[in-house]
C-alpha cells in the first residue's frame, strides 16, 4: 500500500494533500520529523524536490543502514510519512524514465 502510495505521488497523477485525507499517515511539523529520522533512525536527507514558497516538496531521508523514508511537507510546515522501508539502492546507473526506452 505505501508503495503504491509513493507511486502515485511520484508519477504526479495525484494529489498528496488528497491522498493524506484518505490514508491515515503520521504527520508532524517539519523540524521533528527531521530530528525523528536523524536520531531514531539515523537517515538524512538525500533527496529533495524542488520547493517553492508556500508549495508542498517531497524528501527521500536515507540512512548508512540502507533504511528509508520519504516525507511530503505542507505549505503548512506540517511532514507526513508516506512510504518506508528498506534495502534501498541509489545508482547513477539506473536510466530516467523516458531514456533508452
């Protein structure tokens, strides 16, 4: 389910404020969250998707343990968790959507 959550924010064919309202999430204001993941969970930023002023963004938190997490932040400042797990891999070498296909 959060998989398919993460999908569908990802592809951009959904809402995430409209998603949030639907699927019971744990939100917190921002800072927490990112002290939460450093000092529970020992994961960092390593992605983060462009933000404007007053517009929602997207982070990838990951750890040296290879667990992850991805937060949506609200114009409010609020962050939700919408998908964990772990064994994630990052690559360089893992073609963009669209390329070579």
């Amino acid at each position: 389910m959060r998989a398919m959550l993460l999908l569908i924010l990802l592809a951009g064919s959904a809402n995430a404020q409209e998603i949030m309202a639907q699927v019971q999430v744990a939100c917190a204001p921002h800072d927490y969250m990112l002290a939460k993941a450093r000092n529970d969970w020992h994961e960092s930023g390593a992605l983060q998707s462009p933000a404007s002023k007053g517009k929602q963004f997207m982070e990838l938190l990951v750890s040296p343990g290879n667990t992850w997490t991805v937060i949506i932040t609200r114009a409010d400042d609020m962050s939700c968790i919408m998908a964990e797990g772990e064994g994630l891999m990052l690559s360089s070498e893992i073609p963009l959507l669209g390329e070579g296909m």
